[in-house]
C-alpha cells in the first residue's frame, strides 16, 4: 500500500466515508422531504384521465395542447414536517386525504408568447389564483397522485354569458357537486357573496368552508357558475398556519452576493487578458473543455425547453442561441485561468489531470482521487441527511423542494437531464470556486490557514445562498452548505482537483438521482438503479486502477504548451544574451594607448546583437589601423556577417596592406563567400602619428569626418563601392585612397548611419547636416568629451523613440 | 507598422514597379516577392519608380541586389527612376550608381531598354 502513498488519513477518510454512506442510505428514507410523493401514475394517463373529465363536463379541449406538470402545495408541506417532523410527514401526506403533492394539466394554445412567460413561476397557487391570471382560452385540471380530479378550472369570455340569478346558479353548483359523491356539504358551510356581485354579474362564485378534523385543516371549496355552466371547481387545503417556504434571501445579502460575483467575474476577466498576452495561458484542451460543456448546456437547456410549453422555432433557439455562447465563454475563461494559477503554486494539483492530456488513463493516482472523491460525496451526504435529522421540526427547520426541479424531474428523461446539469454546473462551480479562487488565495497568502479561512469566507459571501440544498431559514441554509464547501475546500487543498470535482459531481448525481428509488413510481425507478450502476462501475474500475503501474511523476509529466513556449523564450533570451556577450568580445576591449593619439569610441546595438563592426589594428609603434563597418540588416544575421567580417580582416591585416589594396581584399572574400544582397560599408584607414597623415579609403561608407581648428569641418568622401555589392573588377576601378595631412588638434570622426539617421518619435531623421553642425563646434573637447557630447545630444533628440539601428562612432585627436 | 506598397505596370514592353512607403526588413519580402513574380513569367526589363517611396533601409538595397546577377544574365536590367533626394544619397554612399542606371525621369529609364 506505501507504493501509492497510503496514509492514516486515507483511512480515516474511507471510514468515513463508508460510515457517511451508511448513515445516508439509513437515514434518506426518513429525511426525504420528496417521500410522500408517491406519484404511481405517469404522465400520459394524468392527461388522459383529465381529458375524461372535460368530457364528461362538455368542455372542448381538443384544439388546446395538454401539459401535464407535478407540484405542490408547499405551505402544507411544510406544516406537515415541522410539525410531525420529515418521516411521520411523509406517512402522513401519502396516506391522506389532502392533496400536498398533485397534477396540474393545462391545455393551451400552442405558441402563446403570454403563457410561455407565465408558466415558469406558477405552482401551488390555487387554482383560483391561477386562473385570475390567466389568458384567455385556457384549462386547467388539478388531480391528485391517485388520478382523481379534485379542481378545474376555465376562462371564458364574459362578454357572451347571460347572468342567471344567485338561487339559479346556487342551484346549478349544488347539482354539479353533488355528482361528486366524495363531498358532503353537510360538513361545509356557505358564505355570504361578495359585496361586488349583483344581479348583473356574469359569473356567480360561491364559497364554502370546513373545518377537515384531518389534521387542523381547513378546506375552501369555490364553485364558480358562468351563464349555465361551471367555470370552476376548487378545493383548497389550508393548514392552521402560514408557513410560507421561502428560499429568497434578504436583498442586502442578495445585493452583496452579485457584487461579488461580478468583482470575482472582473477579476477573473482582467487577470485573463493579461495572462493570454504573455501566453500563460493553455488554450487548445481547455477549448475542447469548453466545446463540450457548451454541449452539455445546450442538451440541457434544449431537454428543459422540451419540457417546457414553448413552441415556435425561434423561442425554442432564442436561449440555445444567446446562452451557449456565454457558457462557453465563461468555461473557457474559466477553466483556462484555474488551470494556470493552480500550475503556479501546486502544479501536483492537477497531476491526475495532466496524465489524462497525456493519454494516460490507469494509474493508481487516479484510482485515488476517485476513491477519495467518493468519499467525500459519502461524508457530504452523510452530513446533510443527519443535518436533517438532528435539526428538523425540533429548531422550526425543513428542506424545501425545488418547485422547477421537481417539475423539470418529472418531465424529461431525469437520469440524463441530471447528467448532464451536474456535468455543466460541477465543473463551473469546482472551477471557479476551487481551482481558480483557492489558487490564487494561496499565491496571495501563502500559509495554508489563511488560505483555507479566506476559501472559506469568499464561498461564503458569495455562493452560500445559491447552493442547491435548501432550508427554510436562510442561515440555516448558508450554515450547511458552508459545512459542505469547508469539506471541498479541505480536500481540495489536502489532495487534487479531480478528487473535488468527482467528490462534488457523486455528491450531486445522489443527492438528485437517489430520491428516484422512493416516489413510489415504477416508471421513474430505473434512474434511482441507473445511477448506482453508474456509480458502481466507476468505483470498480478505480479500485481496478490500484493494481496497474504506478506512473512516476517525473518521467510522464505532462507540460502544458503554453510553459513550453514560456521556456523556450526563456532559453532563447538565454541564447541571445550569450550570443551578445560573445559579439562584444569581438569589438575592442578599450581604445588602444598610441602616443600622440586621444581616441574615443562606442558601438551601441539596437538589439541584442547588431552588424556594426569596429576595430583597431596596431600596425607597429606610431602606426594604427582603424576600421569602420556597418553591415547591410540588422539582428542576427547581421550579427554572423559582423563577425565573418572581423575574419577577414584579420586574415589581411598582416599582409601589409595598403587601405585600397585591403578593401579589395575584403570585397573579393565576401563576394565569395556571401550570399548576394548583403553588403557592408566600411571605411578602413591607416594613421601615422609620427608621420602626420591619415591614408584611408572607403567602401560605401558614411565620409569620414575631419575637424581642422582653423579651416573647420569637411567630410571627405572618397570614391568607393560597398563590399559585396560588385566582383573585383568593377570594385577595383571605383576606388579611391586618399590621404589627409593632420596636424596638432585635428579631430577625425568616424561613425555609422546609426548617428546620422536617429530617428525621432516624429520620423525626423537626426541628419549629417546637424551632426557636422554640432561637431564642428566641439573642436576644444578631448575625444571622449567630443563622442559624449555628441551622444547626449542625439540622445536628447531622439527622446523616447526606440532606437532602431547600430549606433558606432571612432574620434581621434591628434594631440600637440 | 510602416505601410509599403509595389504595384505592377507596363510601358514599351518594359515592366514598371511604383514602390511606395518604408522600404525596410519588414516590407522588403513584398518587393522581393513582386521581382520573383516577374522573373517566374520571364520578365527581366524592369524599371523601379522611386518616386512614392518615403525611406529605405540597407534590407531594402539588398533585394535589389539579390536578383541583379540572374537578371542580367538573361539580358535584362533593374533600372531605378525618380529617387527622391534623401534616398539617391543613400544609393550614392554605397557606390550604387557605378552598378545601376538611375535616371531622373521613367522615360529615360525605359529609354535605355529601347536603345
């Protein structure tokens, strides 16, 4: 067992879970606020038996469409279980006489915008409420579990009715109730009309009352007679009480729940863009991820669509259209931005993950998760149901019924319509909540406490009051679910994301599915059995998985290709940084000591590497030759150029050579040797300091820049042709050498189009002109006073404009 | 982004190429690209107008370069025209015009291919 890292808690957690199973099988039964159910018919014979009934009343209902939908009467629900607490309630609701679970079917138009609107919020009103807001050419049929019709409900146009006198109608309502051989009116007393009805009124509404002795019930029973017709019939069940369910939280709370929702949703937004543009972000699996929940939402939406009465191609695709796009949006942000700050602090976190992309699907690790995620759902269920037993009636305490879900249970096929809810909303809910929230908690905080409590507090003001297992008091409610959320949290933090997210997807497929086993209808049942076959194949196969290899870490680690791309930068900034180093070796270390001589000089590359190129060659005690070269590009491959160039010239420079006959030299070697279309300018002189003079010659180069003190500035600029732009022959006869007299305080400049042509924010080139004009001012500074000066002053001109060229200047001053 | 353009027209039997914009590393592919197209289809007389082209860069010069051998030896020429100021200095420095006809006006560059 050390093999996969067995610890004393794995066991605790499995006794644990184990013993949470048990106490949830045992004790469901008891807690199950949906026991009472009991709903043995199905669908089709409801309808069937309510049609039966509009028939034998002559009422029309075949060119309506019949929808059959299961509800409740939550106010007596809830009387029930607080007041005889969950499992005597539900013997109690099954057995008896008031109908607290019951059928409503009601036959529409098809395609009313109005009623498609209205269906959604409508549930255990009475018929009556029902029927006030109804439109028009509506039916409604209420009948209990067992079939019997026990409210109907018509809306007629008023316009065509005859009003018949209250005795008359009275009349009419007695004989239609007295066909109705469970009602004794003995029992009912009549009440006085309303002040509103006269002689006049169309419709006559008459109203009894009970007391039921079953329970403290009242009971109101309303007929309502319409020209000679009954228009409606209702029993209404009221307990002694209100006790009015209410999942609605206060405003202010709710207030602060969207707030932080959308600061987290900014957040999660902002630190998005900023991680897609420094590519920290995985995007082709978690695309795929998000395609498929995106699938997963629209099967959904489309099941609860058919379930629903909406008709019409464009509102049945409206919401498909203009959710799953959101959805898929919101996943891929999501799960994208999760992934990559859990890989930042605990990468181990998504290990399981990592070996699925890599197509590894059975190693002991994942058998873990799995088996510790079943766990967790176990101890979660265990949990909730003692919740319910130890809190119940006895603090005024009981769970609700989510009216929506139970209507949407009863009306699709419930084992995949769940599936596939749990699939969408447990990745969304583990994604933001787990992976993404404590994650980035943890690269905040660091210590683990302090994780935990702020994981804690963050689910706690923010998505306590949307958790799916409701209590009437809303702390209540928020109090168990944060019990639920820490134990997430601690699993989260303590092992892996996909124990959570199984833990968490188990829990939600029981808590939804295992109800099925016990509404009592044979029809439903086999969801109840499909989801422990389910459940039940996937923990055969993770306790198979112990047995197979255990994957070293190391060895299979899956990278994401966002890292990969991060460490290729990495190593390329690496590359190119040496590669600098090594160009700077090949330019001189300092300016030579030559007697005579004040020289100055700088090459500044626009990127990390550049092809300007400068040296000087010691040619004996008062003799130096000095070279000037600027490579045609820039970058890297001017870079290689550069240094083919130092080659060459140093294969020459022994030689003896005069500047003319070196540059033809050169231009031989890189014609040869280079591809056609680069080319490099250069200036290649000789000067001798005993002798007074400078003999140069030029190959495409910039004029070399002399400053006499009495005759001022002349750039000289010999004939010449850039190396590599002609074979010898051409280049041979189109090259001048040229000698210049110097004396004491002349100031030669060398320097690469780099100065000349800086650039301002503008596009405004530096220019020649204003470098001769500025240099011929500077005759009085030393050589580096002169190369500084003129630096600062393109700098100042250049200001915040990225440089975009090699800048290289030589200054030489003749001294006395 | 510095914007460039080449559009492609024909005078005498001469293929003329109007280059406009930065002329640098970045858009030199395109004039490469629109050179290659006209040696793919055997053009080999082309004149290039200069005449829009606002800078151009050492990367710009070299593709001029890379085709002139291959283009000569099929009897043909790259002549260049109507060079701004600033950018016949930067061809003028390099020792371009012992190697290039450049010519003030286009006719008289399309000229010297009718001669």
């Amino acid at each position: 067992m050390h093999r996969i890292g067995w610890k004393k808690i794995d066991t605790l957690i499995f006794v644990l879970g184990i013993l949470g199973l048990f106490v949830y099988l045992y004790l469901y039964p008891k807690s199950l606020p949906e026991g009472a159910i009991k709903a043995p018919l199905d669908k089709k014979l409801i309808v069937e038996k309510a049609k039966e009934f509009l028939d034998a009343q002559s009422v029309e209902w075949r060119k309506f469409r019949a929808r059959p939908a299961f509800v409740h009467n939550a106010n007596a629900l809830h009387y029930y279980q607080i007041n005889s607490g969950i499992e005597q309630a539900n013997k109690k609701i099954a057995d008896g006489e008031v109908p607290v679970f019951y059928w409503r079917v009601r036959f529409r138009q098809p395609q009313n915008l109005d009623n498609l609107i209205k269906v959604s919020r409508e549930n255990d009103d009475t018929a009556e409420n029902v029927v006030q807001k109804m439109t028009k050419d509506t039916l409604i049929v209420d009948l209990t579990t067992k079939g019997e019709v026990f409210g109907f409900a018509i809306s007629v146009s008023l316009d065509s009715i005859e009003a018949v006198p209250r005795d008359s109608a009275l009349q009419i309502a007695l004989q239609f109730l007295q066909r109705r051989s469970q009602i004794n009116l003995n029992d009912y007393q009549l009440l006085d009309p309303d002040d509103t009805e006269n002689d006049l009124t169309p419709v006559k509404k008459f109203v009894w009352e009970r007391n039921t002795k079953i329970d403290d019930f009242s009971e109101k029973l309303t007929v309502k007679v319409a020209g000679s017709g009954i228009v409606q019939f209702t029993r209404f069940f009221k307990p002694p009480k209100n006790y009015q369910a209410s999942n609605d939280y206060p405003e202010l709370k709710g207030l602060i729940i969207v707030l932080v929702f959308v600061i987290i949703f900014i957040l999660m937004l902002v630190l998005f863009i900023y991680k897609s543009r420094n590519d920290q972000i995985e995007q082709k699996h978690n695309m795929l991820l998000s395609v498929f929940i995106a699938l997963f939402w629209s099967i959904m939406l489309v099941q609860s669509l058919l379930a629903s009465d909406t008709r019409g191609l464009l509102l049945f695709f409206m919401p498909l259209i203009t959710t799953t796009p959101f959805i898929f949006l919101g996943f891929l942000i999501a799960s994208s931005l999760g992934e990559s700050e859990a890989r930042e602090v605990w990468p181990e976190k998504l290990f399981t993950i990592d070996m699925f992309r890599s197509g590894s699907f059975f190693f002991p690790q994942w058998s873990m998760s799995i088996l510790r995620g079943f766990s967790l759902a176990f101890i979660s269920l265990g949990i909730l149901v003692l919740g319910i037993q130890l809190f119940d009636w006895k603090l005024d305490f009981f769970t609700t019924i989510d009216k929506e879900q139970l209507y949407k249970k009863f009306s699709v096929v419930p084992v995949f319509y769940i599936f596939v809810q749990g699939a969408v909303s447990v990745s969304f809910g583990e994604t933001v909540f787990r992976l993404f929230t404590i994650s980035f908690l943890k690269r905040l905080l660091k210590k683990t406490v302090f994780v935990f409590i702020a994981a804690a507090l963050t689910w706690l003001i923010s998505f306590g009051a949307y958790s799916q297992v409701h209590f009437s008091s809303f702390w209540l409610t928020l109090t168990m679910n944060l019990v639920l959320a820490c134990l997430l949290i601690f699993f989260f933090m303590k092992w892996d994301f996909l124990t959570v997210l199984w833990g968490a997807f188990s829990f939600y497929l029981i808590r939804e599915l295992h109800p099925f086993l016990f509404f009592g209808n044979e029809s439903l049942i086999y969801n109840g059995y499909a989801l422990w076959v389910f459940l039940g194949v996937v923990f055969i196969i993770a306790l198979l998985g112990l047995r197979s290899k255990y994957q070293d870490k190391v060895l299979r680690e899956y990278v994401p290709d966002y890292k990969i791309r991060q460490q290729e930068r990495e190593r390329l900034a690496r590359e190119l940084e040496i590669a600098k180093q090594v160009q700077a070796s090949f330019l001189p270390e300092k300016n030579p000591q030559i007697s005579g001589l004040d020289i100055a000089s700088v090459c500044i590359p626009a990127k990390e590497v550049g092809g300007d190129y400068y040296d000087f060659l010691p040619l004996g005690e008062s003799k130096l030759g000095i070279v000037i070269g600027d490579v045609s590009g820039k970058g890297i491959p001017a870079a290689f150029h550069m240094t083919l160039t130092k080659g060459f010239l140093k294969s020459q420079a022994k030689l003896d050579l005069s500047p003319r006959e070196l540059l033809i030299n050169l231009n031989e070697l890189f014609w040869e040797n280079v591809k056609r279309g680069t080319f490099i300018s250069m200036i290649y002189g000789i000067i001798d300091v005993r002798e007074r003079k400078f003999t140069f010659a030029r190959a495409g180069h910039n004029p070399l820049l002399i400053l006499k003190s009495r005759e001022g500035l002349r750039s000289v600029l010999p004939k010449g042709l850039a190396l590599g732009l002609t074979s010898g022959e051409v280049f041979g006869s189109n090259i001048d050498e040229y000698e210049l007299p110097l004396s004491a305080g002349d100031v030669l400049i060398l320097y690469t189009d780099g100065f000349s042509e800086a650039m301002n924010p503008d596009k405004e080139e530096f220019g020649e002109e204003n470098l001769e004009k500025l240099i011929s001012e500077l005759g009085h500074h030393s050589a580096q006073g002169i190369l500084n000066l003129i630096e600062n002053n393109v700098r100042q001109f250049v200001e915040s404009a990225p440089q975009h060229d090699d800048m290289t200047m030589i200054v030489m001053k003749i001294m006395e | 982004m510095d914007s460039f353009e080449v559009s492609r027209r024909q005078k005498n039997e001469v293929e003329i190429l109007e280059i406009k914009g930065y002329l640098d590393a970045h858009t030199a592919p395109s004039l490469e690209n629109a050179i290659q197209e006209l040696i793919d289809s055997d053009t080999y007389q082309i004149v290039i107008n200069f005449r829009d082209l606002a800078y151009i860069s050492s990367a710009g010069l070299g593709v001029l370069m890379g085709f002139i051998e291959n283009i000569r030896e099929h009897g043909g020429d790259i002549k260049l025209c109507e060079m701004n100021e600033k950018i016949y200095r930067v061809f003028d420095l390099l020792g371009f015009p012992k190697i290039y006809d450049i010519t003030e006006k286009e006719e008289d560059a399309v000229q010297k291919f009718n001669r």
